[in-house]
C-alpha cells in the first residue's frame, strides 16, 4: 500500500480527508516537492526548489498537524508571528511552529496565507 493511501486511512472524517488533499495540491501548485512518510511518524514533507524542508503535516484520526519547520523560519523570521496572528501557533520542542488543521476550512484558510 502506498504512503499516501497509509495516510488517508488514519484520518478519521471525510472533511479531514478534503483538508489532506487541499494542503496537498496547495503545496504542489507553489512548486514545492512532496514526500509521504510512513510509520513510524507518517508525514507529508514540503521542500523547496533548493531542497530546504519547508513545511510538512502528520494525519490524525481528528487532525492535520502542520509544521513550520526551521528552514522556513530562517528564510523569513517574521512567519512565526506573522502565522501566531491569523492561527493558534504553537511551538514544539525544537522551537518550529505547530498549527492543528481541524477541517477543510482550516486547511483552506492555511493554504491561502502559506502558498500564496
């Protein structure tokens, strides 16, 4: 089975699955190249056209968790407030954003602000 189909079954709603799929073409339509983990910590990898992890997001039964991860945080160190204004922003352990994507709207409301 593919990553990506390993990916779609953990998530939990036909809303969340929508909100898989629009971080996705947003993604892809900004140029960046996808990479789909597996377990241990299945994931969907965004890097740039240098190669730089941008971003990426872990599937939940109940959520996307959405990383901004440090290359995008050195590349513009404003994004983190700039993100913490328009969503809940968390931080993890290594200082990279974190952001719960709850459903489509969700999903849709990051895209524009992020791949823009």
């Amino acid at each position: 089975m593919e990553e990506r189909e390993q990916h779609l079954e953990v998530i939990g709603s036909r809303d969340l699955r929508l909100a898989y799929e629009t971080l996705e073409w947003a993604g892809l339509s900004s140029g960046y190249r996808l990479r789909y983990t597996t377990p241990p910590v299945p994931s969907v990898d965004y890097f740039d056209d240098q190669g730089d992890w941008r971003f990426s997001f872990i599937p939940n039964p109940r959520h996307l968790l959405f990383y901004v991860r440090h290359p995008a945080l050195h590349a513009d160190p404003n994004l983190k407030s700039d993100a913490a204004a328009l969503f809940v922003l968390k931080e993890n352990n290594a200082g990279e954003g974190q952001i719960y994507v709850r459903s489509a709207r969700d999903a849709r409301a990051l895209a524009g602000w992020f791949f823009h």
